[in-house]
C-alpha cells in the first residue's frame, strides 16, 4: 500500500521526501522497513519457527464518550477497535504496523485481563519475509495479494499515513458474519494462555483406550470374555488338576488376573482356558472322573478398584490390583487456542472440497504446538488433504488415505530434503527431512502440490532411500484433525503411520474406526495407541453442519 508522510497528508502536495524505518529493539528478531509503494511493515531479520510469540502490544483504552467526542475526529479512527467491555482500544508497539494479507502467517489474540495483544507465528518465517496479520474482510484498500478483494462502501481509499491498519471493529464483525463455526472454536481467546483448562471445559472428549484408563464400576461397563470350566466333585482333584494345567500348557499369563478355582454354594470348580485361546473343548485328564467342561463368562481384566472387585467376583473370584486413577495429560489455555486454529482449517478445507463436488471431508496436520516436536519432526508446514474419490474414482482416496501419502512422499522427496545436523529425536527414528525454503509458500500443502513437486525429483540418496522404504514412520508425534470420524480402514492406517492423536467433529456410527463401530487403537495386540479426541458439538451443531454443506451419509467410510 503506498504511504504518504504525516506532514505530506497535512500539507498537501509538496516536495518529494525520503522515508525512512525507525530503529526497532526487541528479542524477537523483528524490524521495521519500509517499501517504497507500499509503505511500513513488520519484516523477520532471521528464522522463526512456527508458534512464535513474536508481540505482545499493550493497548491504549479510551472510554466511549472520549472515542466519540474526540478520536474518530482524527486519523486515530482507523486503529483503533471496540474492546470487549464496549471500551475503543489502540494496539501500541508493532500492533499497529502489522500490514494486512489475505494469507497471513502471524495470528493474534486479545489479552483483556492485561489489556493487550499477543501475536503468535502460525508457520516458519523465513529471514526478511514481512510478518501480516488479517484485518478482514471489510477493507478501504484493495489487497496486494488479492486483486478481487471485496471493498467496502463509504470508506476512505486513501493511504492515511500510518502504513495501513484496518478499523478492527469492523474487522471483528465482519469476521463473525463470515464464519459461522467461530461459536464452535472461538471460546478460549482470552486469558493466559499457560493457564491449564479444567477437563470438563476442554472443547473435547477423550476417549479411554486401555483398561489401566477404565474403572468399570458398574455391571455393564465390565469386559467380559467366554472361559472353559470344569466343576470339581471332589477337593482332592485340585492339586492333580493345577499340576495338569502347567503341563498342558493352559497356565497361561492371560488368566493371571483370575483366581483358578471358586467355591459357590458348597460347590468347587475350575477355570481353565479362554475360550478364543482352545476353540475345542479341553481333554481333561483320564484318570479322574470329571464333568465335561462347560463355557461361562468370566472378567477379562483385573478389579482396579473395590466397586469392581466386588461386581467382578460375581461372575468370578478375580484379583485386585489397585493402580493410580486414570489423569489426563493437562491442557493449557495456548495449546486449547491451537487445536482450534486447527479445526477450523479442516473445516475451511473441507467446505473447499465440497464447492468442488468432491465428499466434504478434510483431514489435516498443523505445525506442532510446542518447539520441541517442531525440531524433533522438521514439520514446519502445515499439510491438508480432502477426499478425492468422485474425481479420482478411486474407492481407497480417502481423505486420511491421502493425507498420509502425502506427508509420507513429501518427507521422502528430494525436494524437500536438507542438509543439516541431527536434531533431537522424540523416538528413536532415522533423520526427517525439513521443508526446502520456499517464502511464497503461505497455506497448507495439498496433495496436488506434493505430486507436482515429487514428478520433478532428481534421483534418491541412500538416506532417502531408506526413508522411502518405511525407516521413518510418517506421524510420528504428530496430530491429526478431521471433520469426520475416520473409517476402520483409515483408522488402521494412522495406526500404522504412528499418528500421535486424532481429533474429529462428527462420529459416524455405522462406519466409525475411533470410537463407534470399534476403535482401532483399543484393539488387543495392535503395536501402537494414539489418543482419539472427539470434539464437543452444541444443540446447534447439525443445524451449522447443514448449512456448511458437511453432511454425508451416514453409511459412507470417512
């Protein structure tokens, strides 16, 4: 945007003068520059990884009466905002020099219990690129990014000297007539964000996966399984019948949790083998006269507590084995903010897909939350993918089919291979290549753009090689959001991927994976277990996913 001078606005035409960025200290590698014809902005003097927090602007708050009477007579009209409690508020600092962009890479929060803003990275920033937040829709210039933008009536169009901020009183509401689902995924804007969120408050459900995470403390919540008995007419066999136990091999540590013989009613028998281990029904030794054996139902894991223990021991004697409640890994208000950044991404991507004739289903892959797994797992670029299976007329081009390839192909490419130390490693797996420097390159990576990269590869070094041929599992401590609850086959395959935790919008009950028809990561001898996180839908939620035009059916594999 072009920019004139505070003395040039005021005194009209005049002589040409030369502008100049002031000096600007903070520890956040940031300066200010200014381009001629387009004016002051917030520029990276190095690197800076995604989830940043580059600004914290304290804001300036003048009541009601002194905005109206005084600064919306002045060129303060355009930067200032209505605050929550109705007050109008002025970003200081960097706030107010942050230049508009239709695909920004720095997000901002208000902080109202200290009155301030707080500007976080939303990807990796490349030294010298220029830092943008989004103002909105309702702007009185025409984008640079974005020769279509939509203009409003009735505001002024010409550069007003301060390098461009938009009203963000307008912006905001603009904003929340554009996006319906913000009711959904805007609730956690204010306060600290290392606050951790009470359960109970969290915008979604957990699912437990092991039996260490469930009490079963009623009748109906107890695993059961199908166990061969034998009942002993006479005390005398139980010493012969645990020694034929060992012998046939029936001791087996999957009934350790079980007390072998029980005593009912002046009546003595046995459990002897899970049904699913010995289909046929057991030979019991010749020698003793016993019964044949019979099936029954029997407790498939230890009591973890004395409510259980005793609902337990109704159908068999079982073992107490008290362990520590089931407590979740705490969530802090900033990562809450994050997780739902995200979901409204895949939920903007599968809105795309669905204008597009394709199934509106979305899967994605934000940059991870804390620095750590960033540098553990080189992601530094978000990936999207939606499913392809009316354009490809493919049945396997689910969309978590094709996010997986994706990420797969991409960390295995030549074009995004770098040279580079080792950074630490959360498992221990080989090297994961990082994403080539590419500052045009603002908005998740879909799988087009991943094939289109990949058909120009040069040939693969060793190391790729071997990245190719699985030595990397694809997910590995990263998260997955969806719009719908991933079918059986999908849920396998994050499961094989490694996938860290999934969070979904909507269950699909006759096809489900995660939780409705069966949930893969529960399942008895699977190798890996990822949380599964189903988020939390108000009275209105099929009203909205109607209007966003994310229903299908209810039999379709997600």
């Amino acid at each position: 945007m072009p920019e004139k001078s505070l003395a040039e606005s005021s005194s009209g035409a005049g002589p040409s003068v030369v502008r100049k960025a002031p000096e600007h200290l903070n520890s956040s590698g940031l300066r200010i520059e200014y381009i001629e014809g387009k004016g002051r902005g917030v520029y990276a003097c190095r690197e800076i990884p995604a989830q940043t927090l580059i600004e914290v602007s304290p804001v300036l708050l003048f009541s009601a009466v002194e905005y109206e009477e005084h600064g919306k007579h002045t060129v303060l009209d355009h930067y200032t905002f209505k605050w929550r409690d109705g007050r109008m508020a002025l970003a200081l600092g960097l706030g107010s020099l942050f230049n508009h962009s239709q695909r920004p890479n720095v997000s901002y929060t208000i902080d109202t219990e200290k009155e301030a803003i707080r500007y976080t990275t939303t990807r990796r920033i490349l030294p010298d690129e220029e830092l943008c937040i989004f103002y909105g829709h309702k702007l009185w210039f025409n984008p640079v990014d974005a020769a279509d933008c939509i203009t409003s009536d009735g505001i002024d169009e010409r550069e007003d000297g301060w390098g461009g901020l938009a009203n963000l009183n307008e912006v905001d509401e603009e904003s929340t007539m554009s996006q319906p689902e913000d009711w959904l995924f805007d609730r956690f804007g204010d306060g600290n964000p290392n606050d951790n969120v009470l359960e109970e408050e969290l915008p979604f459900t957990r699912l437990k996966l092991t039996p260490e995470d469930v009490e079963e403390e009623d009748m109906d919540a107890i695993r059961k399984e199908d166990a061969w008995v034998v009942d002993l007419p006479d005390p005398k066999y139980t010493a012969t019948m645990l020694k034929w136990l060992k012998q046939t091999g029936f001791d087996t540590p999957s009934m350790a949790h079980l007390k072998r013989v029980r005593k009912l009613g002046g009546k003595m028998s046995m459990v002897l083998i899970f049904r699913h281990e010995h289909p046929e029904p057991p030979a019991l030794p010749e020698d003793i006269n016993l019964p044949p054996p019979y099936i029954t139902p029997v407790p498939k894991a230890a009591a973890l507590t004395m409510t259980s223990l005793k609902l337990k021991s109704i159908l068999w004697p079982t073992i107490y084995a008290p362990r520590k409640k089931y407590e979740p890994e705490p969530w802090s208000r900033g990562k809450v903010r994050w997780a739902c950044e995200a979901m409204k991404q895949v939920v903007k991507a599968a809105r795309a897909a669905g204008e597009k004739g394709e199934l509106p289903i979305a899967a994605y892959v934000p940059v991870p939350f804390d620095e750590e797994t960033r540098v553990a797992t080189h992601m530094f670029e978000p990936i999207t993918a939606h499913d392809l299976r009316r354009s490809a007329c493919h049945p396997l081009r689910h969309c978590v089919i094709n996010l997986v390839r994706a990420v797969g192909e991409l960390r295995a490419s030549a074009t995004y291979s770098a040279s580079r130390s080792p950074a630490p490693k959360l498992t221990p797996i080989v090297d994961v290549p990082s994403p080539s420097p590419n500052p045009t390159q603002e908005s998740p990576l879909a799988v087009d753009q991943v094939d289109a990269a990949l058909s120009s590869r040069g040939s693969l070094t060793e190391s790729q090689t071997d990245a190719q041929n699985g030595a990397h599992y694809l997910l590995t401590s990263l998260t997955l959001f969806t719009t719908h609850e991933p079918c059986v086959m999908c849920s396998m395959a994050l499961l094989h991927s490694r996938v860290k935790e999934v969070f979904y919008l909507f269950p699909m009950e006759k096809t489900g994976g995660c939780g409705s028809i069966t949930c893969v990561p529960r399942l008895e001898g699977v190798n890996h277990r990822y949380a599964v996180n189903r988020w939390r839908l108000g009275s209105d939620a099929r009203e909205w996913k109607e209007q966003s035009g994310l229903v299908i059916d209810e039999v379709c594999d997600a």
